[in-house]
C-alpha cells in the first residue's frame, strides 16, 4: 500500500475528510498527530496492508481535510467531532466495526471515539499520550514546559495563528527535530509535505481550534466518562521510553489501566514519533496486537 495513491475524499454533514486506502483483510484505521498528517504511516502501513485493508486519514483541520468554520466553544474540534468525522468515513467505505490505531492527536481522538462508539471499534492502539483528563488533572511546573503546545497552540485567536503563519517551517521543524531520536526519521520529502501543510493559514487556525477545545469540551467529557465509562475493547499503548510521558508519569500504563480493563504494551526506545522512528518494532507490535 502506498500511501500516496489511491487517496480518496468523503464529505460528512460538516466536513470533507482526505485519505488512503490499501491492502484486503479486516478493516483497520490509522490516525496521525501533530504536525503530520496520515503520511507518517508511510513505514508502517505498508506492511500492515498485507494482513489489513489499512485506511490512514488526515484528522478535521489536518493536512487536506476539511477546515469547516469553528464556534465560541470549539465544538466542532472536539475530539468527539474529529472522532465522528472518522466513523462517517468509514461507514461510507462499508466497515460499520474496526481497528484504530492513533499517535497524539489521533490517539486522543481515538480512545475518545472507542468510548463513544463500543459496538464500532474492536481493538485500539494509542501512541504516547494519556487522556487528556488525566493530562490536565496531573498537569504541574514540568508538564508545562514539557507540553508547551497546549498552551501556545491554545491561546486566544489570532496570537499563535500570526505567529505561526509568519515562519509555519520554524514550528513544524522545531517540533519534528525537539521531540524525536532518530534523526533521519523524517526523508526531505516527508518532512515538506508537513510543512507545505501546515503553511496554510486555514490549517493553522483549525489546529488551533483543536487545541483550545482540549481544556474545555475534551477535558469536560473525559472527566464525564471518569469512574462512569471505561474502553471495553483490548488496548495496546506504546510510548517514547525518551519523550514526555516517561518523563511525566512513572507509571503511563497504569493511567490506561483506569481506562480499560485490557491494557498491554509498554516503553519504545525511540522519540515521540514512534511509527516513523521505530517502524519495524512498530509494525511488529501492531501485528501481534491484532491478529
């Protein structure tokens, strides 16, 4: 499966979503982070699509996605939003259940989406975040310096738009190179495709829009669900054993476990982009996760 053909496009009630799709089997779905878009599954899906009919997509707001206006309140880049978008999506492609499987930002949307729909989402995989619930409820002097993003992307309109718009390469760059280990993780042309869109000034407030719903509509259902819900799907969660959540938590397994009552993973010895600094060990742990 090459993740530059075949792409397609699906318009849901409030947005259009961009995305690939390849390979035959059960169907399972890959969501990216910040600041990709789905071609940071360029090592990896290849391989899942000889086992999976593998659908990689670029989140609301991402990449070539749609932007659609935002609200007061942000709702329309809630990760219950986001999360919706994708079931839309894949109901038009003919898969009423899946696998998911998201890095950050994807990741959030997608354990929000597993809570959402229990019935739709049949094992979950999540990259190097807590809930956001948790993130926030946890959050100190560290977290703050750690997870500078949230309070930069989330400050109010038009501050970080502006900024970011005046050097968009500066940020991608400095976001691609400060949270990873692997230096060469990211060929020139990959690492163009991001910032060509992220240079975008709709993309750019849409992201931000994602971020400023993360304290308010993301925090308020996650604390919500807290102790009323839980993932009732097999959970595997793989983090950077170098980036912020080691860092943070000396237990990030234990926080899921809050989550779900099968949890299964562990450390990577590489940066935050998992998928793209440890493909092999990536692909093998999605592998045997879901056969």
């Amino acid at each position: 499966m090459g993740l530059r053909r075949p792409h397609f496009r699906r318009s849901t009630a409030s947005a259009s979503v961009h995305g690939c799709r390849g390979g035959s089997g059960p169907p399972l779905l890959l969501l990216h982070g910040i600041p990709e878009t789905h071609l940071m599954w360029h090592r990896v899906a290849p391989h899942l699509a000889e086992r999976y009919t593998v659908v990689a997509t670029d989140l609301r707001g991402y990449g070539d996605s749609g932007k659609p206006p935002s609200t007061a309140d942000h709702e329309p880049y809630s990760k219950r939003a986001i999360g919706s978008d994708q079931i839309k999506v894949m109901r038009e492609l003919g898969y009423d259940q899946f696998s998911l499987v998201g890095h950050d930002r994807g990741a959030r949307c997608s354990y929000r989406l597993a809570l959402d729909h229990p019935d739709t989402v049949l094992q979950l995989a999540v990259m190097d975040v807590v809930p956001v619930g948790d993130a926030y409820n946890r959050a100190d002097k560290d977290f703050a310096l750690l997870y500078w993003q949230w309070s930069f992307l989330a400050a109010p309109e038009p501050s970080p738009e502006r900024f970011i718009n005046a050097a968009p390469a500066n940020l991608v760059d400095f976001m691609l190179d400060s949270w990873s280990e692997v230096k060469d993780a990211f060929p020139a042309e990959v690492r163009d495709e991001y910032i060509e869109k992220f240079s975008h000034p709709d993309t750019v407030h849409a992201i931000c829009e994602e971020f400023r719903a993360s304290p308010t509509l993301d925090y308020e259902q996650d604390e919500a669900d807290r102790g009323n819900r839980k993932i009732s799907c097999p959970v595997l969660f793989l983090w950077s054993q170098q980036g912020s959540v080691a860092k943070l938590y000396d237990d990030p397994r234990a926080i899921w476990r809050e989550w779900a009552d099968d949890v299964r993973g562990g450390p990577v010895p590489v940066g935050h982009f998992i998928p793209e600094e440890a493909p092999e060990e990536t692909t093998r742990q999605l592998l045997d996760f879901l056969q």
